[in-house]
C-alpha cells in the first residue's frame, strides 16, 4: 500500500520532527519514504492529508485480560488491592472468560492506536489464541510466582515452559518473556528458576519492581538485601523489563544504569493506587531507557496510550517545579522508539524507517468539531501528547496489514464482544 500526503513522524539526530512524506509499504515492511511517490500498479492508496503518520504505540506493561475489573475497588492501596480485591476474584476465573477479556482489550488497543503491548498474566495459551485470531503484535508470559506455596509455583513453572515450547516458530508477531511476578512474591529459588529459563530460552525477563513503599521492606525481609541489588544478583547481564520503579533511590540508579534494563512506566496506575509518580526525567538522565505502559484497566482505567502520554508529562511538572524536565518529543520517543529498545524489539519497530516492519498508525488531525481540541495547530507533537485521544486514530496498520480503517476493525467481531461484556 501507499500513504501518501501525511504528516509523518520521523526520528533524526535524537529529534523528532514532521514532514510532509509519503509511505511506501511493500509486504510487511516499510519500503520506501519520500514526497510524492507514484502509485504502482495494484497498490492501494490511503490519503492522509489532514492526518499524522507515526509509529504504531507500544504499550510496555499490561494485563490485558484484566478488561473485566474496569472501574471496580477505587480507593485501596496496591497490597489491600492486589491481596483482598484481585486476586481472589483471579483464582475463580475460567480460561475462556480470559479468552473473551483479552479481545475486548484487543479492540481497545487497535482502536486507540497500540500496535504492541507487554502483557503480564495466566491462561496464557487463551491470550495468545486471542492475539493470533486479531493479528495483534504482542509479548506475552505465564506469570510465576510462589509466595502462595510451592506445589502451585511447580505448575506456574512448567505452564510458561508448555506455552513457550507449543509456539508457532513463524509467528514473528508473538514474542516471549520470563515474568517472575515482583521480588516481593517470589524467593529466591523461583528468582534462580527465572534466571535459568532467560538464559535457557534467551529470553528476557518482566517484573513488577518498587512499585509501592510497602515493596522496600518486604524484598529486604525476603532477600536480605535491597531490591535493586537483588536485581542484579539474579538479573545482570540479562535485558529485564522493570515495570513501575515508583520508589527508585540515587543508590539504585546507580546499579541500575549499568543494567540492560529500562523502566516501563505507568503512571495513572501509581496515582490511582496511591503509589505516588516515578521521577521519569532523574531516570534517563541517568541514562536509563523510560517507556510507557497502561497496567491492567482494574488500575489503569483504559489502554489509551495517549492518555498515558498526556499524563506521563503533565506528572513530571508536579514533580519538577521551574526545573528543566522532559517534553512532548521525549513523551512520543517513550511510546514508539524507546518501547521497542524497552521490549528488544528496536530492529523491528518503533519508527517509521526503510526497512523495519509496518507497523503504523494514522491520527485525523484535520479541523473538525471532533478535533475542537487540536484548534489551531500550532504544534503537531504538542497537540498528539497532550490533546489527542485515542479515539482520534483513523487506522491501525500491524505487520503491514491493516487491521482498523477509517474506525472499522477487521479480523475481529467487535459488535459480539462488545456486546457480550455490554451484559
């Protein structure tokens, strides 16, 4: 297909900028980017005048099947949340109820201009039949964990090694991780079994980390030592995907910046659960790789991405008074370029670039009473982190195929689930 006449975002010199180009995309790769490229024979044209092409949103930690807890137990804090709310409710779920969750949430990611998410959860072989039949782009795990006894640590062990051994080799669009569940709910034998299976498979490890004031005790109780030095005792030398870091130190930078490690953000999660915000702009200045992530909806209200962009900068004002701290083109680099390094995926997707896979979205930016918001226009990358919606993306290109255009979904019966979680 060809895009032509879009605002596209291009990546330069550590800048972000937009410029009038056209698209090329020949299979599931970007093939060429420049102004006014001719249509070839067979090729369909998308017209993105009045629109913003960019990289497709890479959600970096989720729990997609965790749809159905959208706006329920508002007001407790993380441990009374997860302990007395959560997951009692979990432990009753069927696997089809986690089949049918996770493609509400698919819908909402597609329709709001994710193109890759890090989900974090069980039932896994469900999800990935969700995320095979959307055509969604996707890291998925079986979250371990033994703080609740051994014998089910075991069967948690060996589902993430039946998950990862019956995948389809020539499905690039599904990777894997190894997700030890947070260090405060896993000992040190289940850290050890975690690090064994990351090398074992060459996979990456994903794990809660700081998230709540409550955690710094608990894992020193538990290791013995501090969370980002136990971090390292297991981890080092092997890319972890750290979500939260709520309550990182200067100490732990120090350790961490000479980790292969990065930080998935979530910040309305923290505020809802009362964890407080990450120091987003003291973490990359100390070097350490920031994206952006949703948490479950039970916590994070929605999978909008662009509300997570609008939140993220606005939290890092409360934080920074009159001092130099991120902008809107870091917030934009946080959800494309720096979550594909975040998810070791930077070679594939990311950016709009000749060569990496097409994975792309189209925002309408075009003067309208829908985009009331965006009037007047008087700086694109301003106006997509802080006064789009996700509701503002026309269509949503995956791999090269299209897979939402002009509001329309395809591959999935959106009125059915829709339906089905409307009862």
């Amino acid at each position: 297909m060809l895009i032509k006449n879009g605002n596209v975002i291009i990546f330069e010199n550590d800048d972000v900028k937009v410029k009038n180009l056209d698209v090329r995309i020949k299979g599931s790769k970007i093939e060429e980017i420049a102004n006014n490229l001719l249509p070839e024979e067979g090729e369909k044209v998308i017209d993105a005048t009045n629109k913003v092409v960019m990289p497709g949103l890479i959600n970096t930690h989720a729990h997609i099947a965790m749809s159905i807890f959208r706006g329920t137990f508002e007001g407790s804090d993380l441990y009374t949340w997860l302990s007395e709310k959560i997951w009692p409710i979990e432990a009753k779920l069927t696997e089809e109820q986690v089949y049918d969750a996770s493609m509400l949430s698919i819908i909402e990611m597609i329709s709001t201009g994710t193109t890759c998410v890090n989900d974090h959860y069980f039932f896994s072989k469900k999800i990935r039949e969700a995320l095979e039949e959307s055509k969604m782009r996707a890291v998925i795990t079986r979250v371990l964990m033994d703080s609740d006894g051994e014998e089910t640590s075991n069967s948690r062990i060996q589902e993430f090694v039946d998950l990862y051994e019956t995948r389809d080799d020539n499905n690039e669009l599904i990777t894997y991780t190894v997700s030890p569940h947070g260090l405060y709910t896993c000992s040190d034998k289940l850290l050890e079994t975690s690090r064994e299976l990351a090398i074992k498979y060459n996979l990456p490890i994903h794990t809660h980390f700081l998230e709540s004031i409550s955690e710094i005790e608990d894992i020193k109780r538990l290791h013995g030592d501090t969370a980002a030095k136990v971090l390292k005792k297991y981890f080092d030398g092997i890319h972890t995907i750290l979500a939260h870091g709520v309550k990182l130190k200067d100490e732990d930078l120090e350790i961490l910046k000479d980790m292969d490690c990065g930080i998935a953000h979530n910040p309305i999660s923290n505020f809802r659960l009362g964890c407080k915000i990450a120091d987003i702009t003291k973490y990359t200045n100390y070097g350490i790789n920031v994206a952006l992530g949703t948490d479950g909806q039970g916590s994070g209200n929605n999978l909008d991405m662009f509300e997570t962009m609008k939140i993220a900068g606005l939290a890092q004002g409360g934080i920074h008074e009159n001092e130099e701290r991120i902008g809107s083109k870091d917030i934009i680099k946080m959800a494309t370029i720096n979550g594909a390094k975040l998810l070791g995926l930077e070679d594939k997707i990311g950016s709009i670039e000749v060569g990496k896979k097409a994975d792309i979205i189209i925002v309408d930016i075009s003067p309208k009473l829908d985009n009331i918001k965006m009037l007047p226009n008087n700086d694109v990358i301003s106006n997509l982190v802080y006064n789009t919606e996700g509701n503002s993306v026309d269509t949503s290109i995956i791999n090269g195929e299209i897979l939402m255009e002009s509001r329309k979904i395809n591959f999935v019966d959106t009125e059915k689930i829709i339906s089905k979680f409307a009862k």
